[in-house]
C-alpha cells in the first residue's frame, strides 16, 4: 500500500498551462486537455492525468509509477462519487453481487 501522504493530487487551473506544456514536452506527448488531475513530488509537477480519456503524462527523470497509479486511483474515485455522490451508495453498489438460487 501507498501512503496517502506522500504526493500532492489537485486540479489543474489556468495558472497551470506552462507547467502542463512543459510536462508534455519531457514526455514526448501532446498536452492534455481539461479537466485535468496533477500529481506534484516536493512541489514540483510530475506526473498529470486527463480525466476525460485517462492519458497520462510524466516526467521521465522522476520515479513516477506510483503516482501514476495514485492519479489513475484518484480519477475512479472521482468517477464515482459522479455517479453517485452518496457514499452509503457507493458503498452497497460496491458490495452488490449476484447471487445464484438453486431452483
């Protein structure tokens, strides 16, 4: 298990475009588009996710794997609180499973 702790997750604003141009250019990608998710080690961009298509940009000098998985973990979260913002919901969808009767 990952501690909780040890990465800054926000949203992207606008103050933010050089930093996420940068990013893309390290990793040899296309910029992301908004809404995005940035993932920060010691206060430093490294790692952003685009939350409509889950793309994934990062800075290829930094050991970003786990914030990656970080970001993918905080992207579903975020999914499913928008699709069901209860949590008591969320939490008997989660625990729903089909049961098989013998007839």
């Amino acid at each position: 298990m990952y501690p909780a702790t040890i990465y800054k997750i926000r949203s992207a604003g606008d103050h933010d475009e050089d930093a996420m141009r940068s990013l893309a250019e390290l990793d040899s990608a296309a910029p992301l588009e908004h809404p995005i998710l940035i993932g920060e080690i010691d206060g430093r961009t490294a790692a952003a996710i685009e939350l409509d298509s889950r793309r994934i940009v990062a800075d290829p000098f930094q050991h970003t794997a786990t914030l990656r998985s970080h970001l993918r973990m905080r992207a579903s979260a975020l999914d499913a609180y928008a699709d069901r913002p209860d949590v008591a919901d969320r939490i008997r969808y989660a625990l729903r499973r089909t049961r098989i009767v013998a007839a």
